[in-house]
C-alpha cells in the first residue's frame, strides 16, 4: 500500500484533499485508486513543523513514505510584507527542508505555489514559460520555494493556483457570506482579474499528476477569469443574500502588499499531459455553495 505525507494538512488545500482520499472521488470525479486506498499520514505544525529540517529528515525516513504534499505555507500576503523572515522561512526555507528529505529516500514532493510568484501586469492567461518578477515577499519568498524543490528534488510537481477557497479555514468566499449576513452593502475590488479555485478541484489534479512521472512546474486554477467583485455578487446571489456589492478600485484600495491587478494563469501544461479537467470557476462555485452554505 502506498504511504502519503501531508504537511499543513489542516488549511484549506490539506483539508480538501483529506476529504476526497477518504471518499474515494472529487467533485470533478473519482480520485486514482492507488490513492484511494493509500496510508495517508496528515500532519501541521503540532506533529511536523516543517521549519525544523532535522525534524522533515527523521519523520520522513522512519516514514518511508512514496510522496509528500506539501500544504502549508505562509498565506497571509500582508502579513508576509510585516514578517518577512517569517515567510522566507516558512515559505522558501521549508520547502528545501521536504525535498531534500523526498530525495534522500526518493520519494515525490509536491509543492503548491501562487500566481503572485508573476509579474501581474500582463492581461493575457500566463503559461508556465512566463517569465516571474514577484513584487510581494509572499510572491518571492514563494518562488524562491519553487526554485528550492525544483533543484533539490527531481521528482517534483510545483503546482502554481490562485483565489484558493475551501471548506475550511478563512477565505474570500466565507468572508463575503458573512458579510452578508450583516450588511446591506460593501465595497469589493473591481479591477484585479483572476479565477477562483475550489481546494477540492486543486486536490483532485495534485492526485491525478501524482500517479505519473511527468514532473514539472504546472498552472492549475480553475477556467475561466472574473473580478472579485462580480466572484462576490455570485457569491451574494447562491447564498441568497440581499447585500449590494459596490466596486472600488485597487487604488483606492488600501492594502500593505501590492495586489496583482492581472492573475490569470493558463493550465497549459496540464492540458499538454494529464488533460485539464478543472471546471469553470462558477460552475464550481455554484456547486461549493450549494453544498457547504449551511457552514459558511
Ligand atoms: N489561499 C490562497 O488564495 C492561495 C492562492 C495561491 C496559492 N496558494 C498556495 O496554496 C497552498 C495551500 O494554501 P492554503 O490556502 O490551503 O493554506 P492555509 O489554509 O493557510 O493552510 C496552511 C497550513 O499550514 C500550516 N502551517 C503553518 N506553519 C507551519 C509549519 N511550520 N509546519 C507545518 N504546517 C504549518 C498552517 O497552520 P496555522 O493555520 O496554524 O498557521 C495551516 O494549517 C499554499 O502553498 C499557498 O501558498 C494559496
């Protein structure tokens, strides 16, 4: 039987992918078998700091373990430009720490990264070719990850997503119900531009390239692009609340890190391999809502 490590499995993309191995299908559909049935050993911070490489090194080698996913990471991007030793650590230093250990006793990493790692100023859908230039710590504490996994473990899958919400932990989609559960209207921002991706969707293909050898660096959000205001008003409309959503833009905005105001990623080497089997963001969104209201 295979043996999966999960690090920050307690976050929103460690949650999801607990659940669809447990039951055995996605909402995309049913998950590789050899994964279905496979030991999963979850961990956070409590079991497996993944900081303390002595502490990856030995958990890792009594574990035998055939692959890691890793899912923690700093993801507070203001909080990274308050803490940037934090990030570097959590986000750079750490993924080192797990690909060193993956190779040592060759097992596959997956590492999950962000749009942020890019420019953001490009309006057309970017392919992994595109060149980066993260303006945020978060987007180069991020890369520098990407490039520590990259070099450190061959058998990799960095998986780059972005407007990541799930079932659990705090996320734009929870945060809009429960705004609207408590106001007639709210400001949301009008011109950044990018796709809202449902964990359960990402779990789903980080199992799907896990049962192959194509390793590599892969774009997976989900189709389809919007703005976070009209991803806000769908919100308000499956949630059936009645709170007008007014646009603001990024400028009069007043956020810490600077926001990409283009985040559309094209899942071109997926489609190039495995296929693309994400859905459209409001496909999957409708669906997520209808599902998980009663809990948001
Ligand atoms: N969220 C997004 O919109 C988004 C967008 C693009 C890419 N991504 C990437 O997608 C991945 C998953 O994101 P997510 O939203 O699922 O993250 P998340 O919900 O913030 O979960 C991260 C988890 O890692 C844990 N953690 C923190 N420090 C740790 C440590 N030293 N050792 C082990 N675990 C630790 C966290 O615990 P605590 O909560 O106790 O700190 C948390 O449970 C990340 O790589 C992120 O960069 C996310």
């Amino acid at each position: 039987m295979r043996k999966l490590l999960i690090t920050g499995a307690n976050g929103q993309l460690g949650n999801e992918l607990q659940m669809i191995l447990s039951a055995g299908k996605a909402s995309i559909g049913p998950i590789d078998p050899a994964w279905a049935r496979c030991e999963v050993v979850p961990t956070d911070v409590a079991e497996l700091d993944i900081t303390n490489a002595e502490a990856v090194m030995d958990f890792v080698r009594a574990g035998e373990f055939d692959a890691i996913i890793n899912c923690a990471a700093a993801t507070n991007v203001d909080g990274c430009e308050t803490k940037p030793d934090f990030a570097r650590v959590l986000n750079a230093d750490a993924p080192a720490n797990l690909a060193r250990a993956a190779a040592a006793v060759g097992a596959t990493l997956v590492q999950v990264s962000t749009d942020y790692v890019l420019a953001g100023t490009d309006p057309m859908p970017q392919t992994e070719e595109a060149p980066t230039a993260p303006v945020t710590v978060y987007g180069s504490t991020k890369l520098a990850g990407e490039r520590a996994v990259e070099e450190l473990c061959p058998r990799h899958f960095t998986l780059r997503t972005a407007w990541l919400y799930g079932t659990r932990g705090k996320n734009f989609v929870r945060t809009m119900v429960g705004l609207g559960r408590t106001h007639d209207s709210i400001t949301v921002v009008c011109d950044q531009h990018g796709s809202p991706t449902f964990a359960g969707d990402l779990a789903y293909e980080v199992l799907a390239l896990l049962g192959t050898e194509a390793y590599g660096l892969y774009h997976c959000t989900a189709n389809g692009a919007t703005t976070w205001d009209v991803f806000a008003r769908r919100i308000m409309a499956d949630a059936g609340l009645d709170c007008e959503v007014k646009p603001v833009t990024t400028a009069e905005w007043n956020a810490d890190a600077t926001r990409p105001l283009w985040s559309i990623l094209d899942n071109k080497h997926l489609r190039d391999t495995i296929g693309d089997s994400m859905r459209s963001w409001d496909v999957a969104l409708d669906e997520f809502m209808r599902d998980n209201l009663a809990s948001l």
